[in-house]
C-alpha cells in the first residue's frame, strides 16, 4: 500500500519490488474511486463516513487497533490506514461537521500533528464499487453455469459439487459485505476484462516514462517467463478438480511479452548479462569493471579433477594459515555433505549450505564464516550472485568441466567473483577436460584483470581488499550498539549495573530481534539474536 500510494501521489519515487510485480494487484482507477478524501469544515454526516470505511474494507474494533480497522469514540472516529505502520488519522466531529483532522499514534494516541486533509486509501486493491460487483457476480453465475454443465457432462460430479459450493458462498460473501477470500480469483469479472486479457499490476501504477533498473538481469529476466508458466501449470490443476473457475487463470502475471510492453526505459545490471539483455540493449552496454579498491579479479588456476579432493585438502590448509576462508562448489547436496563431513573428519572446520536451509540459518551460516567460528563453507548454487565475503581468499570450483548451468560460463564468472573481494583471491576450477565454459569464463577473468591493471598503473592506485561490513551497523538501539563495539572484553565494563536496567536491555534487544524478523530482515534478526546470547552468557558468568 505505501508503494502504490508514493506512485499515486508524487514522481519523485523509488519502488524495489521482487518478480512478484507482474501479478495482478487490481485496477488503479477502481482503487482511486474507492478512495475516502476529507477536509477539515467539511460536511459529512457520520452513518455515511462509517458505511464509507466499511465498504473499503476497513474493519470497525474497538479492542485491537490494528491496521486496516477504526473505532468511534464519543465524537471522534480514528482510522488506522492501511498504508501506515504507526500512525493514524482522528477526526472531530461537530455535528456532521469534520472539526478537526489529526495525525496521532496508534498506540498512545498522542497527537503528532494537526492536518487541513487527509486521504484515505482502502484496505485492498481489489475493492470495487457496488454496481461492478454486480455485474460481476451476474457474471461469474453465467460462468459457473456453463462451465458445471460441462464437468458433469464429463462425469465429474464431485468436481461439480465442490466448484458450485465455493463458487457460490464466494458470491454471497461478495453481495453482503463486497469482499470475500481469494477475490483476486474473480478479477477478470470484477474488472470487465476479456477472457485472456491481462490483469492490472504495480507496473500500471507507475506513470509511463518510468525508469526500470533489474538487478541480477541474467537471472530476473527469464524468471519473468518463468513465473507465468509455472502459475498456469498449478491453475490448471485447480481447475480440473473443481477447486476454481476457468476465469481463474486469467489471475495471473503478466507474460513475458506483456511485461516488456508495459516497459519503455530498462536499465539492466549484471556482472554476466544474459544474451537477451544484450540483444535488448542494442549494442548500448556500460562497463564498470575498475574497483575504486584497484582489487584485480581473481588469479584463476586450473587442475585436474582426478585427485581434486586431496589436493583441495592442502589448498584449504594453506588458506587458513594465511588466515583467510575458503568457499567450495560442488555439484549435489549430498556431495556437499559428503565433503564437509570429511573435512571434518580431517580437522577442518567447516558447513555446507544448499536449498534445504531455511533463509534465517543461511545468513546466520555466512556471518559465521565471516566471524571465523568455521573456515570452509562448502555449497551448490548458493555461492553465486550477492555474497559480499571479504574474507574469502580461495574458491574452489569442484568437476568444473561437468557442463551444465551450474558450470556454464556465466555461473563461473559469478562463483569465481566470491574472490574478488580479497587482496589474496584465488580460484581453482578441478577440470579434467578445458570446456568451452571455462575457456571463456578465463578470458574473461584475465580480460578484467588487465582493465584493471591499467588502471591503477594510469592512476596510481594501489590494489586493497575490501572493507568488510561491521557484524553490528544494523543493531537500532544506540546502547546496545555502543555495548557491543567495543566487543566481549569491554561489555562487563559498560553493562548496566542494576538488574532491572539489564533485563530492559535485553527486553528492548528481543523486540528488535522480532521486529526485524516481522520484516523479514533475516540478518539484523540474526545478529541482534546473537547480541542477546553473548550479553546472557556473559551476566551468568559475572
């Protein structure tokens, strides 16, 4: 809601979105229609304004304040938009007349400032008027209609039952209080569209000289493809057993050429930009290959696979000596396993990461890594785009020759930049036979290489490894922060003193910890998660 809300109301916006932005979201002129505008001295009499919220789908409760709800109070009415995360709207009434505006917050009420007017946006963006919902329903009955005839014609009288059960309640639900779950399931009715027309998306919201910027385009961009396909494959199946009506599929994102139709101006950024990028971009392609660090990419070293295992063991060894980590790719989980529990077995500390790791043990896995409690992370295709590890001096690329997209030119262009971060970097790719993959992946790594040496001889720079992000820039609270500075050694000295002013710390800590997890910041939930562990062990020991 606030993206769609910054979009509506100014130019001067940035959204970052997910792949997810070519799905329906609902009409943008429907959403604007809906919409409640008021101005203080205003005439509106009270019935009206609460019959108003309701069919925005704002819930009246006068217990749990919540977004997306109002309560009337005496002469007052306070609105939660569902735009905001804190604040709320109260409006004063003098009679019918709108005698005060005020921005207040949601949990102590106290005002945060006085308003001339105010927008409200409804709950969802799939609210429609009661004449569309209507012709809606009249059409969805015509649809259901047709489309039982046809499964009991076909013998399927469960799947029958089951879609005239649901369908139904659906439209009762819809012609009593003009919303009901899965609405977005009945948009092509509810919209007036044309069988296979496509839905409205956030990419409707944005004015049309809009900027896009795809990050990681060689792999966005066939997602895009990806996504509309794999929604109609699992449609489908819902359809053929009654679970939903034909129309459904038409919730669905947008195709591929349907998005690009929606687009006019694309910035795509990738260290290995795919063929279609580059084809789109028509021959307009910007380099950014010198490092303000003068870090040259990684010297790339090629052995055979045949006794890839033992001679990694020595590498690793080295590395650690230097006091560096190693990251090693391999071809299967349960070759990732294997070798870490072997790695293990010889001494090296070590973990492995693949898909079957949930999101919040992954980064809670790489911060580990970056802290030393273990040199060696062993992995699949999760050592690829996005890991800014300074620490890194090696990558090991295990059966470098076995082609396929794990070994493709662009996937070892990107695994071997885990090195690049290091003064130290190197890679070594296990290879019995010089593929083409890695012929061109070499070129490469030397073709930058030479840029950058160039470079700094030009300028005078002198190569140095990155800056490494600090473990604690993310924690909010300024005490915990200045607690955990000046690391395990000084916490005695700063910790407070009172047992109760300790239990407030950590209590603040825990809220947080939790804050950030509702917001699916999985590494500053991580790391404030690990504050509170290191201040608990240390108050058992003082």
């Amino acid at each position: 809601h606030s993206a769609t809300k910054a979009l509506l109301e100014g130019r001067d916006c940035i959204i970052v979105a997910s792949v997810s932005c070519i799905y329906g979201l609902g009409a943008p002129q429907e959403y604007l229609d809906m919409m409640l505008f008021a101005e203080k001295g205003d005439t509106i009499p009270r019935e009206t304004l609460l019959k108003k919220l309701v069919t925005m789908q704002y819930t009246r409760n006068e217990i749990e304040f919540r977004r997306g709800s109002f309560r009337v109070r005496g002469e007052s009415i306070d609105i939660f938009p569902s735009d905001q995360d804190s604040a709320a709207v109260r409006m004063v009434f003098l009679g019918d007349e709108l005698e005060e505006l005020k921005e207040i917050d949601s949990i102590s009420g106290r005002t945060l400032r006085t308003l001339e007017y105010c927008a409200i946006y409804p709950v969802s963006h799939y609210v429609t008027g009661k004449e569309k919902i209507k012709a809606a329903i009249v059409s969805v009955k015509k649809e259901l209609e047709e489309h039982l005839a046809k499964l009991k014609a076909q013998g399927k009288l469960l799947e029958a039952q089951r879609l005239e059960q649901r369908t139904l309640y659906d439209m009762e639900l819809l012609t009593e209080i003009g919303f009901c779950p899965g609405i977005e399931n009945y948009s092509r009715h509810l919209d007036g569209r044309a069988p296979g027309s496509p839905p409205a998306t956030l990419l409707d919201y944005f004015p049309k000289d809009f900027i896009l910027v795809i990050d990681e385009s060689h792999v966005t961009a066939p997602q895009i493809a990806a996504m509309f396909r794999g929604d109609q494959s699992r449609k489908t199946t819902l359809v053929e057993y009654g679970f939903r009506l034909p129309s459904a599929l038409d919730n669905r994102p947008l195709n591929f050429d349907e998005f690009w139709n929606r687009v006019s101006q694309t910035i795509f950024v990738s260290a290995t930009p795919g063929e279609y990028e580059l084809e789109r971009s028509a021959g307009l392609v910007v380099e950014q290959v010198n490092r303000p660090t003068g870090l040259l990419d990684p010297e790339v070293t090629i052995r055979p696979a045949t006794n890839q295992v033992d001679d990694l063991l020595g590498e690793i060894r080295s590395t650690i000596e230097a006091g560096d980590r190693v990251l090693v790719t391999t071809l299967t989980k349960r070759m990732a396993e294997n070798l870490s529990e072997y790695l293990r077995e010889v001494g090296i500390k070590c973990r492995y990461l693949h898909s079957d790791i949930d999101a919040l043990e992954r980064v809670e896995i790489l911060r580990a890594l970056k802290r030393g409690v273990f040199d060696v992370l062993i992995g699949i295709n999760l050592l690829r785009e996005g890991l800014d590890l300074v620490e890194v001096g090696l990558v090991a690329i295990l059966d470098a020759d076995k082609e396929g997209f794990l070994r493709s030119t662009r996937s070892l262009i990107q695994t071997m930049g885990r090195a690049a971060r290091n003064i130290n970097g190197r890679v070594i790719l296990y290879a019995d036979q010089l593929t083409d993959s890695i012929r061109q992946a070499v070129a490469e790594a030397e073709r930058r290489r030479k840029i950058q040496s160039e470079f700094n001889a030009a300028h005078g720079i002198v190569p140095q490894s990155a800056r490494s992000g600090s473990d604690l820039a993310l924690l909010a609270d300024s005490e915990a922060g200045e607690l955990l500075e000046s690391g395990l050694s000084g916490v005695v000295e700063n910790l407070p003193v009172d047992s109760q002013e300790q239990k407030a710390l950590l209590e603040k800590l825990r809220g947080e910890m939790l804050e950030a997890a509702s917001k699916l910041e999985f590494e500053r939930a991580a790391e404030v998660r690990d504050a509170i562990n290191r201040i608990q062990e240390l108050l058992l020991k003082i």
